[in-house]
C-alpha cells in the first residue's frame, strides 16, 4: 500500500487539489444546477424565444388585418359572407362542397 502511494504525483495528494476537483464534478453533475440542466434550460429558452416572435409577428399581421376591415366595408363584407355565410334578406346562399 506504501508502495501504491509513491508512485501516485504529489498534485494529486493536495487537500486544495482535492477539494476543487469534487467541488467541480458536484457542480457539473450533482448539483440542481448540473451541466445537463443548464443545456435543458437553454434549449427551452431558445424554443420559447422562437414561439415568441412566431407569436409576436401573428399578432401585428392581425392587428392589421383588422384596421383593413374596420376601414374598408368592401372587404368586411367579404369576410362575413366567405367566412360567417352571412347574406342580405333578399338572397339565397348556395354552398357547393366537393367531393
């Protein structure tokens, strides 16, 4: 056993050494804030970042889809007959569904 600890080099028999190198593998792996949480976590955000300027730019395109039916009756109109099949008193609607 003597014999086994000669041979092993001197850095690895510093306290100082030692006790960074299990603070390090604690941090990298076993803490609640490990490497492999933080790469998770970054990775959600990136997702959620993405979804965020996919729904940022819905909401502008909407925002000005509605002041062009709120300015122009023509294309309300439109939109209530294509979309809400509404019509005048004194029409009949037809709808012809493809097969």
């Amino acid at each position: 056993m003597k014999h086994f600890f000669q041979k092993v080099p001197p850095i690895f028999k510093n306290f100082y050494f030692l006790s960074s190198l299990f603070f390090l593998i604690w941090m990298l792996f076993f803490d609640s804030n490990d490497l492999i949480t933080q790469m998770r976590l970054s990775n959600k955000q990136s997702e959620l970042e993405s979804a965020k300027e996919f729904y940022e730019s819905k909401i502008v395109e909407v925002k000005n889809d509605r002041e062009a039916l709120l300015n122009n009756d023509e294309l309300l109109e439109k939109l209530a007959r294509e979309k809400y099949l509404m019509k005048k008193e004194s029409e009949d609607i037809y709808i012809i569904e493809e097969e």
